[in-house]
C-alpha cells in the first residue's frame, strides 16, 4: 500500500466511516489503489457501545486519524477532488460526528461531498479487493447480517436477520459471560477461540423462516444456560457458533440455489471467523461456486470502503448536496439506485 | 420404498434434491433431504429428521383449511425422504411476469385468501415465497413446501409470514412488489375481515423496524 502510488488525473477521494464504533478514514484512486485505511476502535471500558460515548471517541480522535490517513498516503489535502462518508445506516450521534467532519472537510476544500451507503461499501470494497463480480454477499458484522445481490440497478436483500444481527448476538453473550475484549482481540474472536474447545453440542432454537432468520431467542436462551451454571462455557460458545452459523449458512445456500449466481462473498467483521468461512466455503464447493472472503482489515468497517464507492458514486455522476447530507439512521440498500454496476 | 421406479432428479433444492418418479403407476415427487456437511452431524440429522416429519403434517392439516397441497404418499423418516403427489402447472414465479395486470392482481388476492385461510386455521407457512406457489391450468393455486412450517396462533407468527411473502415480492418481483402485495392483503382482509388485517400489518411494520440496529431503537424510544 502507498508506496507504488500513481498521480492519476481525477485525483483522490477521501472516505470517512463512523457508522458505529470504528472511527476510520481511507484515500482511494479513481483506479481503487487503496492509498490509506486507518482506523480506530472504540473499546467501551464495560458493557455495550453508547452511541454518545462512541460519537465522543470520534470527535476526539478525528484529527489524528485524518492526520494518519494524510500521512499514510502521501496525498495532500489539496490533491483530493471528492469527499465521502458513510450517511447510514448507523448509530446517529456516531453517523453525525463522521458527517460533520466530511461536510467542514468538503466546504473547507470547495470540493463535492458524497453520502455513501455503509453495507453498499462494504460490498464494493469486497468486490475490488477479491476480484468478484456478481457476487451473492453474506454480509455479517455487529449492526447487520444479509444475504444479498445485485439485480436491475440495485442491490437486493435475499435474506436479513429478523431481529438482532449475528455479531451482536456473539457480543451480548460474550459480555454476558464476563469476557474482556482488548485491541486486536474482539469478543468474536474470545468465542471462537473458546469454541475450539467445546466438544457438547447444546441444543439452542435454530430459526429459519424463509431466507430470513431469528437470533433474540437463541442469545436469550443461551444466556439463561450459562446462568445456570451447568453447561461448560466452551460448550455454549461452541453451540452458539454452530447454530447460529448453520442458520446463516442455510440462509445463504437458499440464496445461491435462488439466484444461480456462480460467487459468493463474505464480509463484515465476523466474516474473520475461521469456522464461519469453513461453513460457507463447504457450501460454495457443493454448489460449484466461487468463494471469496475479504481481508479483515477490509472486512470490518473501514474508511478505505467509503473512499472506493465514493469513487464509484462520484464517477457515476452521484454528489450530495450539504443541504441533503442529513445521515439517515435505517437506509436500507435496496433504496439505493446503483448506477456503476453493469 | 421399493415401489420408487426410475426417479429423474429435477430439481437440487437448498435443503433437499426432488426427483420425480413413478410410484405404483402415479407421477409422483421425491423429497429427499440431504446431509449438509457445513453443520455438525446431529445438528444435521435434528433438522432434517424434523421437518421430514412436520411438513407432511401441516400440508395435511392445509388441507382441513382448504388450502390445496400435494398429497402425501409416503414419508420415510430414516431416509428423510417425503413421496408426494405431483402437481401439474406453473409456478407463480414464473406466471408474475407472463400474465396481464389484472391477472396478476386477480392471482395475488387469491393467494393473500389462501395464506389467510392457513393462518385462520392456525397454520404458519413459514417460506411464503412465489416459487412454492404453484397454479394448475384450472386456475387452482396450491401451496408447497411446508419444511419451514410451524403451527401457531400468535399474532408475531402471521405478521412474520406475511413479511416475508412481502419480501419475495420485492426481491424477485420489484417491478411490481408494490400492487402485488396490496392484491395479497386485500385477499387477506376479504377472508379475516378488516379488524383482524390491521392488527397483523401494526404487527409488520413493528417486525420492520425490529431489523436493524438495536441500540439505537432504544435510545429513540427513550428519547421520545
């Protein structure tokens, strides 16, 4: 990264994520070199992400990551033609504190701001870093778990969680159980590596409707398992991961029988989950399909994905005006119209 | 099962490959189940062993709703193996898109009676999805594969049903998701009444909020 850099004409567009609890910025080309992706994470001292707590950690480290970012890739402020950020969907004071910081950055500059749509970028950056086309993505992370592809100008949603998304079922059950997450080592990374020990299969509620499916009953009755005492911690982790992951599997699998699609991509920040990837790989080989997993620093919420589908979008003709650069706390995908693909 | 001649796979389904057969002289489907090695082997065998047994049952209870399925031959429970009648016609996915507007509003209210008719009998489909709709050249609709099926009165089960059905639409019929859906619900309320209809759709716009981002919902509400 950075250091083959070429100066292309248009320029660099510069992405700004804040969706939740990572504070990140990229630099891209017009060409999709990634010239910078630093982020910063947010680690509550106890319990789960305040939105307040985690916009005030972005206001804080905002300069410095801008700084890195600048740095890391070389590119002066005035190089940049286009500003992006993720306007939603997201946790608000997170969503306004990146907004804020794009929109002062894009007036500062006189140059166009772009309001990108956060699992839209996650897809996009998935498909330049793996070389995927026309993928069917599982998208699984803290905020969103979907089963998704591109069909006549958008992207579709195929199957969603119903109610909580798969991270933060993992999350919830692993503060439940008193786990500690540090730098490097999220609570998802604490199941899995407990999970390799776990030899009991525990039966939890496995709820598939459709291509959709249920995780607030599971959490709940996992965490009234572990309450009692009686069941190994290594266990219900392991049980944890392998219903909730079956139930993703499937509904992916129904996804790839449905649309025929011959890709399939995994993303999102549990898509680092070594047993995940082996489930939905095993799928992809039975269906004939190509498997593709992205990197994990371009997995989890990251700048670079704003900056490259900020790029997209810009070069497409798609600018946000300030005045309709509210953030939008629920956008779904397939409201976005998605001219840059075929 | 001896009676199985010359099964032709016609269809590798997510969950189960189906083959169509003769069995003692009739056209009949195979619903087979098949292992799926990314789960654990008992996990496995749970799944499959239920719904092998659960969709045969509430396809016959369907039927005490006037709701039209297959009829069920056999069900082999050790090969999770389900022998049904085969239905001749077209599926409603592919009839959407081929027939005129007034067709395809006149096929969704029918649909939207048959889905209340199920839910009136205390049935959940549980995979309202067009492909597993299926209308003969009489104009009859029936509804198959009940593996994801489930028996319930409650008012959360029937607004999940219909959001899904809801769902299909617009993943695989956008163009006209829209019209369908109210064509579906206008059925729906023809059969249950008005009162009935609306507690369901508060039910899905309340599922449709539920989606995403927890944490945040609850600082809303707090904060309103």
């Amino acid at each position: 990264m950075g250091k083959m850099k070429r100066k292309t004409k248009k320029g660099y567009c510069l992405g700004i994520e804040s969706t939740a609890d990572d504070f990140s910025v990229g630099v891209s080309t017009f060409d999709g070199e990634i010239l910078a992706n630093v982020i910063d994470a947010y680690i509550p001292p106890e319990g789960g992400i305040h939105p307040r707590e985690a916009a005030r950690h972005h206001a804080e480290v905002a300069s410095k990551v801008l700084r890195e970012a600048f740095t890391e890739s070389e590119v002066k402020p005035r190089d940049l033609s286009v500003i992006a950020f993720s306007q939603g969907p997201g946790l608000g004071p997170c969503l306004r504190t990146g907004a804020t910081v794009a929109r002062a950055l894009a007036a500062y500059l006189n140059i166009p701001l772009v309001g990108v749509n956060h699992c839209i970028a996650h897809i996009e950056i998935g498909k330049l870093r793996t070389g995927a086309r026309d993928p069917v993505t599982l998208y699984v992370s803290g905020g969103n778990t979907m089963v998704t592809a591109f069909d006549s100008g958008r992207y579709r949603v195929f199957g969603e969680t119903l109610d909580i998304a798969l991270g933060n079922c993992l999350d919830v059950f692993a503060r439940e159980a008193g786990l500690r997450q540090s730098e490097g080592m999220p609570f998802g990374a604490l199941i899995e590596k407990l999970a390799l020990n776990g030899r009991q299969l525990i039966p939890l509620p496995y709820t598939v409707k459709g291509m959709d499916m249920s995780l607030s009953g599971l959490l709940t009755a996992a965490t009234t398992l572990l309450k009692k005492g009686e069941c190994k911690l290594e266990d219900l982790c392991y049980s944890l991961q392998e219903t909730t992951f079956s139930m993703v599997t499937e509904v992916t699998e129904r996804a790839l029988a449905h649309t025929g699609r011959k890709e399939l991509l995994l993303t999102g920040g549990v898509a680092a989950n070594k047993r995940l990837q082996s489930m939905i790989r095993a799928v992809a080989e039975e269906h004939g399909v190509h498997f593709n997993t992205v990197q994990t620093e371009f997995a989890i919420d990251n700048g670079a994905m704003i900056a490259w589908t900020g790029v997209l979008a810009y070069e497409h003709g798609v600018v946000t005006s300030i005045e309709k650069s509210f953030v939008k706390l629920r956008w779904r995908l397939e409201e976005v119209e998605v001219p840059w693909v075929q | 099962m001896g009676a199985v001649k010359s099964p032709v796979l016609i269809k590798k389904g997510a969950e189960a490959n189906l083959y169509l057969a003769d069995w003692h002289g009739r056209k009949a489907v195979l619903k087979k189940r098949v292992r799926k090695k990314y789960r654990p082997q008992k996990l496995d065998e749970q799944i499959r062993t239920y719904r092998t047994i659960h969709e045969p049952q509430l396809m016959h209870e369907a039927k005490k709703a006037a709701v039209p399925t297959p009829r069920i031959f056999l069900v082999d429970v050790k090969n999770t193996t389900i022998i049904m009648e085969h239905l001749e016609g077209k599926q409603v996915k592919q009839l959407l898109s081929e027939v005129s507007s007034s067709a395809r509003q006149h096929l969704c209210f029918k649909i939207g009676r048959l889905i209340a008719r199920l839910h009136e009998h205390g049935l959940i489909h549980g995979d309202l999805t067009t492909s597993n709709m299926i209308m003969n050249s009489e104009g009859k609709v029936s509804f198959v594969d009940f593996g994801l099926g489930d028996r319930s009165e409650e008012l959360e089960a029937r607004g999940v049903d219909l959001h899904l059905m809801k769902r299909a639409l617009e993943s695989t019929h956008y163009r006209f998701a829209e019209s369908c859906f109210k064509s579906v619900i206008k059925g729906y309320r023809s059969v249950l009444g008005a009162g009935r209809l609306k507690s369901v759709l508060v039910k899905i716009k309340e599922i449709e909020r539920r989606g995403r981002y927890v944490a945040e919902r609850r600082q809303e509400e707090s904060s309103a």
